[in-house]
C-alpha cells in the first residue's frame, strides 16, 4: 500500500513543481530507473514512514534495479557520492525498501537553489558491478 501512496505522491508532485522525470539507464543485465526531486513533494505521512527528512533543503535519490529480460526488482548493494561544483562530496547512505514484489533504494542529499550535484553510484550483485553516473541542477522555491 505504502508503494502505492509514495507512487501517487510522486507523481502528483511533478504536476506541482518542476522535476526531472525518472530516468532509465540499461546497465549490463540490469535496467536501472533513478530519479531525484525535492522531499517536500512527499506527503508528511509518507515521509514519516520511509524516515524521510521533508525540506526544501533536502533532496531525495530513488533508485530501483530490474533484470532487463524479465523486469524482475533485483535486490543489490548500492554506494556513491553526490559531488558538487567546488568538487565537495557527499557519502550517500542508501536504505532499502521492499513493497510486495518492489525494491526499491533511497538516500537524502542537502541541496540548495541552483545546486548542481553529480551522482557517481556503484551498483553490484554478487559479481556484477555497474556504475551509473548522472549530474541535476536543484531549484528552491
């Protein structure tokens, strides 16, 4: 139910404010959805269950990893940096979420108006490892 209410806040919230919409990269076996949005556009509720920090301040980093052939949710270990203009970085720490057959990863990351951050993540299972790399501008309202 939970996936179904952050789902809902989501995609409420892009119709509220400007967000990048979710992204895919296909990595190796692995098709790899990632998004990043501001964590006021989560419901108080919603937030308070996945113990997510709601601040303009505050960015959230979701991230879900599927088998490319069957589009299954793949269970993996996530770890990176968000580094910023000035070359400061930032240690993700990436929390698991299970909901029915999902799995989703998410992690928080300080922003401010017109912070531009680069993600550089490791993604591995067992032997498999990929890195997936993005960069986003983040605006304050």
């Amino acid at each position: 139910m939970k996936i179904y209410l952050l789902a809902a806040s989501l995609v409420l919230g892009m119709f509220l404010s400007p967000v990048q919409a979710e992204q895919k990269k296909v990595l190796g076996p692995w098709d790899v959805h990632y998004i990043a949005f501001d964590s006021t556009m989560i419901d108080a509720k919603i937030a308070q269950s996945y113990q997510l920090q709601r601040s303009k301040y505050q960015a959230v980093l979701n991230i879900s990893v599927l088998n490319s052939s069957d589009q299954k949710a793949q269970q993996v270990r996530i770890s990176g940096t968000a580094t910023d203009l000035t070359q400061k970085q930032i240690e993700l720490s990436f929390r698991e979420v299970k909901e029915g057959d999902a799995i989703y990863y998410l992690a928080q990351v300080p922003v401010h108006d017109q912070k531009h951050l680069n993600f550089k993540l490791d993604i591995w299972q067992g032997t498999e490892n990929q890195k997936l790399e993005f960069s986003q501008v983040f605006y304050i309202d």
